[in-house]
C-alpha cells in the first residue's frame, strides 16, 4: 500500500508539472505594418528607432515608405497583442519639409530569466518572452537624414544628402556619403565606405573603419579609428586609437593615444600627453608634450615649444628648433640646422649633411653624441664641467680652461657645431 501511494503521488506530481508547463508555453505571433507618404525634394528625415533593426534603401521617388515586421512570443495573447499595437502605433507625421519617424514603443524595459517587463509609453507594464522588430525605410536619394538610433543595428545604402546619426549600442553598415556626415556615437561600432565632403565625429568607445573622407573633427574617448584617406585632421583625444594611410594636414590634442598613419602631411600641430605618434612625413611640424614617443621620417621645419621625458626619432630634418626641454631623448638621423635649450636631454644625430649651418646646445646635464663623418665642421663651446671628445684633426684656434670651465673655438670651415651650459657631456665622430 506504500509502495502504490508514492506512485499516486509522484503521478500527481508529474500532472502538476505537465500542467504548469504547459500553461507556460508563450503565444508567439508575427505583423507586418506599412505606411508611406509623398514628401518634397528637399525632405528632412528625422527618425528615432530603438530597438528595431533598421535597413535604409534609397530610390529616386519623392516618396518615403517604411515596412516593418514584429515578432512576439509571451505567456499571454493579451499581452502580445498589446506590445504589437504599441509598435504598429508609431508616429509617421509630415510636417512641411520634415518627416518625424519615431519607432520607440516603450519606456523601460527589465529582462530577467529570458523573460522581459516592459513598460510601454502609455504607462502599462506587460510581460513577455523574445521579441524582433525589422525596419526597412525607402527614402529619396537626396533626401537629408537625422537619425537616433538605440540598441540595434542599421544597414544603409549609398547616400546623396547630409547624414546625422546619434547612436548608442549600435552597428552601422553604411556605404558612400556624397555630402556631410555626422556622428555622434557610444558604444558602437561603424563600418563605412567613403565620405565625400567634411565628416564630424564625436565618439566614446565606438570602433571606426572607412576608406576616406574630407576634413574631418573628431572628439573622442576610448574608440579606434582606421581609414585609407582623409583631408585634415582636428582632433581631440583621449586614450584612443588611431590608424590613418594618409592625411593632408593634422592638428591633434591627445592624452593616452596612438597614432599611426602612412601620410605624408603639410601642417602638423601637435599637444600630446603619454601618446605614440608616428606618421612618413611632413613640411612643417609644432610640438608640445610629455612623456610621448614621436617617429617622423622626414621633416621640412619642426618646431618645439616645451617637451618632457619625451622620445623623439626623426630621420631626416631640415630645421629643428627645441625651446624648451626637460630629459628628453633625441635620435636625429640627419638634420641641417638644430637649436635645442634643455635641461638633462640626450641627443644623438646620425649623420651631417654636407650643408649644415648649426647645431646649438644650451643646457645642464645634457649630453650630444653626433657622428659628423667626413663633414667638416667648427666647434664653440663655453661649458662649466665639461666632457668633450673631440676628432684630433679639428685645428684649435682658442681654448681656456680654469675653474672647470672649458672655452673652445675649433675648426677651419663648415657649419659650427655650438654647446653653452652646465656639465655637459660632448662627443663629436
């Protein structure tokens, strides 16, 4: 009888469950909505979608449709049914010249266990399981479009007019742009081909990747930039990534961020805090920084206003002037004219040009390493603590040393090799 009476109850138990799971099973249903409306040339799209997907199809018709799709599934018909209506219900209201598109159908939504509470914008909650909503939005060709995106993904054709997009949580697959284009992005990641005229971005740890643009502002925090192509660079930075081939002019204020670009730039102007900047090339460059690694391969003019604990390598320079430095290392491949003032700097240069007119060091602790080769050359020096070495073959013309202080005049022709200041180091191949 035991035995018979815990089968009963298992049995009874199995019913339960059965019965639980089943009246648990969610209510899926799908809706397709379309609405369109003829708009004029110059339409102004303003659009603000959450939580749909979004694909943007351009066609040659002075008209703007949008078809979406909803999927729901939920513990109850009534509750599916209400979240549908809600999506169906979105506003698509021309006014003038602006067509107002806003696909938002809640105010907040809570998942917990697969299972969401949603509360819709009339202020009722409803609980459902999954849901998908798909957009797809034909516009004139050269319509304008101001988007606001939240939390999905957009996929847009080419495009003729002015772009804005406001996105957070979002993918952007997007192809060419032939006017302006604006960004403002968190959370997100954009992959586009190319921007036509200027491009805006302001970002905070968004990934960027496109094949080129005009001129192009940037503020940024925490993102990654990669083109082949841009015009000039204004940028302002924070612990960010950037990956440019090539770049007409650039202009960057950066702390925590690398650069890296092919470019071979007019105008570079520079304000770096612990950053890695490195680009081929360019004509004219200013610098002010700490603590940065700088790599330029050639250099028409580069001009240092205040550097510290910097490490900078150039390969080629024409003119180099250093106005003010604290314990900064200079690897220097060949340079024309060099002037630095510092305070316990290293520099090292490669080689002299044949056509060199001066190298002039004024500082404390420093030391200056240049392999002068078969370049002839003059030597002033005027230095308290000195240590200097110096090729045999330069004739001395004047030398005085009392009180550990060194005065030396050197040398038959070339330019002048000049060292002023307090325990410097001097070494001359």
């Amino acid at each position: 009888m035991k035995k018979q009476f815990n089968y009963k109850l298992l049995f009874a138990v199995f019913l339960l469950f059965v019965a639980g799971w089943t009246t648990a099973q969610d209510f899926d249903t799908s809706k397709t909505i379309n609405k369109t409306t003829a708009v004029p040339k110059n339409v102004r799209i303003l659009m603000d979608n959450q939580s749909g997907d979004l694909k943007i199809v351009t066609t040659n018709e002075n008209t703007v449709s949008i078809k979406t799709e909803i999927d729901v599934s939920g513990p109850s018909k009534e509750n599916v049914e209400k979240v549908i209506s809600a999506v169906a219900d979105f506003a698509f209201n021309l006014h003038g010249e602006d067509l107002e598109i806003n696909t938002r159908f809640y105010k907040n939504l809570v998942a917990t266990n697969n299972r969401k509470t949603i509360t819709l914008l009339n202020g009722e909650k409803v609980r459902i399981g999954e849901f998908s909503i798909r957009h797809e939005l034909q516009i004139p060709q050269k319509a304008r479009i101001e988007l606001t995106n939240k939390y999905s993904d957009i996929e847009m054709q080419s495009f003729e007019g002015d772009a804005r997009f406001d996105l957070y949580s979002s993918n952007l697959y997007a192809g060419s742009f032939a006017k302006n284009v604006s960004i403002d992005s968190k959370y997100s990641k954009i992959k586009m081909q190319d921007i036509s005229q200027k491009a805006v971005f302001n970002f905070y740890d968004t990934d960027i990747a496109f094949n080129s643009c005009g001129d192009a502002n940037i503020e940024s925090q925490y993102s990654k930039f990669e083109a082949a192509k841009t015009g000039t660079l204004s940028i302002d930075s924070y612990d960010d990534k950037f990956y440019f081939d090539y770049a007409t002019n650039i202009n960057l204020k950066a702390r925590y961020s690398d650069f890296v670009s092919k470019a071979k730039a007019s105008d570079v102007l520079l304000d770096l805090y612990d950053c890695n900047f490195k680009i081929e090339s360019a004509q004219y460059v200013t610098y002010s920084g700490k603590y940065s690694e700088m790599e330029i391969n050639d250099a028409k003019e580069f001009k240092i206003t205040s550097s510290y604990d910097d490490n900078i390598q150039l390969t080629e320079v024409g003119k180099l002037e250093v106005k003010e430095s604290k314990y900064g290392k200079y690897r220097i491949g060949n340079v024309a004219a060099f002037t630095i003032d510092g305070y316990n700097d290293a520099v090292t240069i490669a080689s002299l040009p044949s056509h060199f007119s001066e190298i002039n060091m004024v500082g404390k602790y420093g030391k200056l390493t240049i392999n002068a080769g078969k370049t002839p050359f003059r030597v002033n020096f005027n230095i308290r603590y000195p240590k200097v070495d110096i090729p045999e073959s330069i004739k001395i013309i004047k030398q005085t040393k009392e009180d550990s202080e060194l005065q030396l005049i050197g040398g038959e022709s070339g330019g002048t090799i000049s060292v002023e200041g307090y325990d410097m180091k001097v070494v001359v191949n």
